[in-house]
C-alpha cells in the first residue's frame, strides 16, 4: 500500500540494517551493527475507561490530566533517571491549559524530550471536519467554515506554540493519535503537512498483530505474534522524506483496554519483544498511557523491566530518544543510496 514502490526495498534495509549480518555488508560501525535502540515512551493524555470503566467524558477532553496522572508521569521519568534512561513524552496541547504545568516543566528540565500530540487528540487520517475529535462533533462551532486539513493543521501548530509560550518546551517530534497499520503511507498530503511545520519525523504506525481473547490468557501464539510484528515496527522513510518510528506492540490499552490482559501477561509480552530487539540489533518503541498505567502498573514494573534488559544487556543496548532512532535510520537511508562511506 505505499505510495513509493521503489523505496521497499530501503524500507526492509532500514527494517534490519542494525542486525550484524547486514551491518558488516554495509560497512556500519561496530556499535550501530549490534546496539539495539529501546525508546519509552508515554502519551500524556486522559484514557477512556480510566481511571475506571465506563469513563468516556475523556474523549471529549483529553487534556483533562488527573492528579494521579500527573504524578505517575513525574515519577515515570525520575525512576527512568535512576536507571541511566529517559522517557519521551508526547503531550496533547490541552493539557497547557490546566492552572499548573510545572510538573511538566519538571520533567523537560530534567531532560525528557516532549513532543507533539495534537491539541484535542484528533485524528489526522480525518477527512471530514467533524470526524476529527468527538469535541467537535459536541461543539462544531468551534471549528466553523474550516476544512478537515486545517483542523488538524491548526491542532498541531497550536500545541507547538503553547509547548514554548506556557511551558517554555522546545517539542521534539510527533506522534499520531491512534496508531495506524500502514502509519502514513497513503496521506502524502499529512507527510508534507508535518514536513512544512519543521517535523523530520513522525510515529504514526502501530502493527497489526494478534492479541488473545478479552479476559483470557494470551497462548503462545499470541505472544510469538507480538514479537513477529516487531519486525513491522522498525523504522523507514517515507518518500517525502519524512521518517517514520512505529509504535511496538503491544500498547497498554491494547492490552488493558481492550481485552483485559493481567499485569503478568503485558510483562511477558514486553520481555520477549525487548530481548528480540536486542538479540537483533533492533528498535523497540514502548508505546503506553500514564492515565491507564497508574491503575494497571501502579509500581511501574513494565518501565523498571524495560530499563533493567537494557541494563543487562550492556552494550548492546540504549534506552534513547526518538530523536536518535530518526537520525540512525537517516545515517543508514544515506548508506543504502551510497552517499555515506564511513
């Protein structure tokens, strides 16, 4: 399904370029041959049906953080601290708009990249004006004689202003609301659009992959799809140029969501991904929710589990920003085409 045929085949190389079979045939470096890139990374938004079922107000204000929200993402990145990592955030611009944001100034002071989210956590794959945020389905005012495009436009460049003017943040990328199969291989139009408000890249695709039965425990099938769709999620560029960093499976809300996973099962899953995106050199993007953490992982074991297999395995591993990942997968687009000897 993409637009640009002839860079599969860059696609696949910057899918497994990091493995050393494929890193000694293009002359990479002996760190980027081995190491893989383990990111932890936290959507600072309110999630439906937590911090108990039924809740869905959130869906109509996503900025709405609760204190124990809050709190859980201040202590996510100081534990993430202690362990020599960090943790990147991306933030939903309402969020600028509660009476204190200095826990948010605490944690990019403390070095935690912030990026973008979008105002109102909208959905830029909308094509009409009202399918862009359940607010503006409630309140279509608000967005008035605009098109789908300029909704999300807007959304976008507003939380970019309020990230400097409130917090005094410099945003570093953009992730999507949702995840989406094919991120965005078929919107050109919204590649170009991030490219012109200064993004260089972008999370956006989330894999498909199996999940279990709600209320059930996942069977080893399940958890051998998960670590196959790993494969899904490494990073490539787009034709416009633009680089993409997938989501790795599997989300939180995926899990605890949707089909009611247990702790122990999430911790499984988030193991054998982590230990095959290190035996291959790999990245993996943890993709989670503070909002729905602090009830399901309250003692914030999966974080402490990402940290402590990035530990062991010593140098053949990195808890990184984003921010690094678009740069390698950049270093490696320059390798295939030939423009980089060394």
């Amino acid at each position: 399904m993409l637009n640009h045929q002839p860079s599969l085949s860059r696609r696949r190389f910057l899918a497994g370029a990091t493995a050393v079979s494929v890193g000694a045939a293009t002359g990479l470096a002996h760190e980027e041959k081995q190491k893989a890139l383990v990111a932890i990374t936290l959507d600072l938004e309110m999630s439906r049906h937590y911090p108990r079922r039924g809740m869905t107000e959130w869906d109509f204000q996503k900025g709405s953080l609760d204190t124990a929200t809050k709190e859980y993402s201040v202590q996510a990145a100081r534990l993430a601290e202690q362990h020599g990592g960090l943790i990147h955030f991306f933030c939903v611009g309402r969020v600028l708009e509660q009476p204190c944001v200095d826990w948010l100034k605490e944690i990019a002071a403390a070095g935690h990249p912030i990026g973008n989210h979008t105002y109102d956590h909208v959905n830029v794959l909308a094509t009409k004006p009202d399918e862009t945020q359940f607010r503006f389905r409630r309140s279509p005012w608000l967005i008035k004689g605009m098109t789908a495009a300029q909704v999300i436009k807007e959304n976008i460049r507003m939380t970019s202003i309020g990230l400097k003017e409130r917090a005094g943040i410099d945003e570093q990328g953009f992730r999507t609301p949702g995840g989406f199969t094919e991120g965005l291989a078929d919107r050109e139009d919204i590649q170009q659009m991030l490219l012109k408000l200064g993004f260089t890249w972008v999370s956006s695709k989330y894999p498909r992959h199996k999940s279990g039965s709600p209320k059930q425990a996942p069977t080893s099938e399940v958890y051998a799809d998960i670590v196959r769709a790993q494969q899904e999620a490494q990073p490539f560029i787009y034709s416009s140029g633009l680089v993409e960093i997938p989501m790795s499976p599997i989300s939180d809300v995926t899990a605890f969501r949707s089909h009611y996973w247990k702790l122990d099962y999430f911790l499984k899953a988030i193991h054998q991904a982590v230990e095959w995106a290190i035996e291959t050199g790999s990245v993996f993007d943890f993709i989670a929710h503070p909002s729905c953490l602090v009830v399901e992982d309250p003692s914030f074991e999966s974080i402490k589990l990402i940290c402590e297999l990035v530990t062991k395995a010593g140098d053949r591993a990195e808890i990184v920003a984003l921010d690094s990942i678009a740069q390698r997968a950049k270093r490696l687009d320059l390798l295939v085409d030939g423009k980089l000897t060394n």
